[in-house]
C-alpha cells in the first residue's frame, strides 16, 4: 500500500509539471520565439515576428523587405544605389567623395580613421621643450595606407586612389610671421602616430602665442564637372574650381552647367524618373526666372567639342543659352531660385529619355541659364567645390530593371550577419564574378 501511494503521489507530481509545461510551451507558441544564436539568447513577441515575417520569407530564394534599403555591392566613389518598395532602383550621385574603397567594399569616408584625421589648431604660448609637436594618434581604416608626397601627408585606398591629404603644415606667430613645417609619421599596423616638426630656429625667435596649423582636404575628383561660363567680347571664359555656379545676366552674361558621372547605373536599366538637387546660396531677384537647358548626347567634358579655351567656351556659351542643336529645355520660367535654400525639380520624361540614351557614355549634362537675361540680377548655386557632399549638385535617378529580370544582372541578395556589427541583420547584393 505505501508503494502504491508513492507511485499515486509521484505520477500526480508528474502530472502537475507536465501540465505546466504544456502552459508555458502552449504560452511560448503564442507569444513568443526564442532564437538562440552564438553567445546570445534573443526573444521576439508574436508581433515582432510578424513583422519580420514582412521581411524575410524563409525557405524560398526571394527575400522580401518591408521598406526600400540600400545596394551595397552597387556603391561608387560618389554614388549609392536604393531599391524602392515597388520594385523599382533609385541611384543617387553626389557631387563628390562619399565612399572610399578598403579593398573589398566601399565605405563610408567618415570611417576612415579614428579619430578624423582633420585640421586643427595647436596652440604654443612658450617655446617647447622640442620642435617636434604632436599631431595626435589615429588608427586607419582596413585598407588605408598613408605616405608622404611633396611634403602633403597623402592617404590612399586600396585601389590606391587618394581619397584624403593635408597640405604641407605651416606656423604663424603672434606677429603674423609664417614658417613652413613638415610631417612626420610612424605607422604600425593600422596605429599611425603623426607629428609636425616645425623650425626649430623660427621657434626660439617667435613672438608667442604660434599657431601650428595643418589644412586638409578631400580628393572629391569621381563627382560632378560643375561651373559657368562668360563672354567677353569675342573671347569665352569657363570657371570651373569656385564656390558657386553662376547665372547672371546683361553686362556680363553668366551660364551655368553641370555634368553628372552616371556610371553607377547599369546601361539595360529602365529609367523612370530624373531629379535634380541644387542648393541656392545667392537668392535670383523678385521675378527673375530659371530654365534648365537640355543637353542630350553633348557631353561638356569632351575637349573636342568643347575645349576649355575662348572659342571652345563661345561654344559652350552658346548652347547652354539654347541647347545643342536648339534641343531648348527641360524646364523653364522657373521661381524657385527667388530664395536660398535646397531645390528639388523633376526634369520630366525628355530627361528620363536623355539619360536612358546616354548611360552606354556615362554622363547626363544640364544648363541653367537666365530665362530672360536682359536683367542684371545674379543668382548663385553652391558648386561641388566648396566642400561637402550634403549640399552640392545631386542628381536622383529612378529605374526598372528590363522584363524578366528579377535582380540587378549579375547580382543576387542575401543576409549577412557578423559579430562584428553585434548581430545586426545587413542587407546586401553580391556581386557574382
């Protein structure tokens, strides 16, 4: 009998914890997924796996996702490439260097160094104790090397692009008195220490505080040919490295253009819509407006049709006023450049027809001129060359890829996940060799 009741008291045991079991097992089904990867345990709701279910469908070839995402493999120097929720490709080109290449993929160029390897001021108020001033300690991106070229600290990529320099360093004394410097760098592995020796004879003679005061720049030369052009008598003027693009009119008639560098976007593309982004810097006058002249198949960068001299730039002039051939414009009278600010215009379906022709070529031109310019009024666009890539000449490109084809050609999507970057889900296109 007490061997009866044991087994009465250890079979209700059981039950009890079995059932349980089967509430909370039942509860987990309900609400709840446990994935355990790696180190780590992760528990999604019901409703967060819902809306990953949105993402992602498992056991088949197509990943589908709930929002538009970025084409890594399809980046360029100044370019990076969107697919959009319908289906469709948007490729943005900016107005110069926003990726550098580590030899692998492209990277954002604020991932260069840590920390930025950028200008700053290094204030003397004695003589130091050495002339050999520290500039500070960095570790360089994967992929980065750095060298000395006449005196600039240069940084190249690995395809041995120079994406970074600092111009030779130079002093300046409270006197206003300048001596020039000269790097001087040690690097291991990946660590780069950098230091500016400075005269060691201007230093014991200078009147303090010295402002030791290294410059950098970008090398932003995979972006845009931006610019204007003017007539003096029977000679043409093409600036093409100011701040500003320029349009401006009688006396000294100002055109302006703008080149883009379409080679991030396949030729057999579909194209569906064209942008254009400007940033207006000097507001047009009340009631003056803008065209945007239309340049199809005219490439201004060629230096047969258009060689940067006076009649190559007459030349120039002259289309920019009209189109080449009298092709006229993409749009016109337009109010926009009456205040700053950033401007976005639709160039419409002759621009969508223009870049589709021309993609084989790898360019889309643009002009922008006066509509009537008889006035004097002046109107300025910040040009790629001031500096930045958030505010300078974009254009935006929207596209289909050609009837049955799924994918961009030759590129297939994926999940890639690395410790590295804590688990995070990346959305990426490899391309296949």
């Amino acid at each position: 009998m007490e061997i009866n009741q044991k087994r009465k008291s250890f079979l209700a045991l059981a039950l009890f914890f079995g059932f349980l079991f089967l509430i909370v097992y039942i509860y987990s089904i309900n609400n709840s997924v446990k994935v355990i990867s790696g180190k780590d345990t992760l528990v999604l709701s019901a409703e967060e796996l819902s809306k990953m279910s949105s993402q992602v469908t498992v056991g088949e070839s197509k990943i589908n996702y709930s929002e538009s995402y970025e084409v890594l493999s399809k980046r360029t120097y100044n370019s990076k490439t969107f697919k959009n929720l319908d289906g469709t490709y948007t490729s943005e080109i900016s107005n110069g260097d926003i990726f550098f290449f580590d030899g692998k993929e492209y990277v954002e160029l604020e991932k260069l160094s840590e920390p930025t390897l950028e200008k700053k001021d290094i204030i003397l108020n004695e003589i130091p104790k050495s002339n050999v001033v520290d500039f500070g300690n960095y570790v360089l991106y994967e992929g980065v090397n750095v060298s000395l070229e006449n005196y600039k600290l240069v940084l190249k990529d690995g395809n041995n692009k120079i994406v970074k320099s600092l111009a030779r360093p130079f002093s300046t004394d409270a006197n206003g008195s300048v001596s020039l410097g000269e790097f001087d760098f040690e690097l291991k592995g990946r660590k780069l220490n950098l230091d500016v020796v400075v005269d060691e004879d201007w230093l014991a003679n200078a009147e303090y505080p010295v402002v030791v005061d290294p410059t950098y720049i970008f090398n932003n030369d995979s972006g845009v040919y931006d610019g204007d052009v003017f007539l003096f008598l029977d000679w043409g003027t093409r600036t093409i490295d100011g701040n500003m693009i320029s349009i401006s009119g009688p006396i000294v008639t100002l055109r302006g253009f703008i080149e883009f560098n379409t080679s991030a976007i396949s030729d057999d593309v579909i194209v569906t819509d064209v942008d254009l982004n400007v940033s207006v810097i000097v507001p047009y006058g009340v009631g003056d407006t803008i065209n945007i002249t239309r340049f199809n198949n005219s490439q201004i960068t060629n230096n047969i049709t258009y060689p940067n001299n006076g009649s190559g730039n007459i030349w120039l002039w002259q289309d920019l006023g009209t189109g080449p051939n009298n092709l006229g414009y993409y749009l016109t009278d337009l109010t926009d450049f009456q205040t700053t600010g950033n401007k976005t215009f639709d160039l419409g379906t002759n621009a969508d027809m223009d870049l589709k022709s021309q993609l084989v070529n790898d360019f889309f031109a643009i002009g922008i001129v006066g509509s009537d310019e008889t006035t004097s009024d002046y109107v300025g666009l910040r040009s790629s060359e001031i500096g930045g890539t958030s505010s300078g000449p974009k254009l935006r490109v929207t596209y289909t890829l050609p009837e049955g084809m799924t994918e961009h050609p030759g590129y297939q999507s994926k999940i890639q996940s690395t410790e590295e970057e804590n688990n995070d889900v990346q959305i990426e296109d490899d391309k296949q060799e």
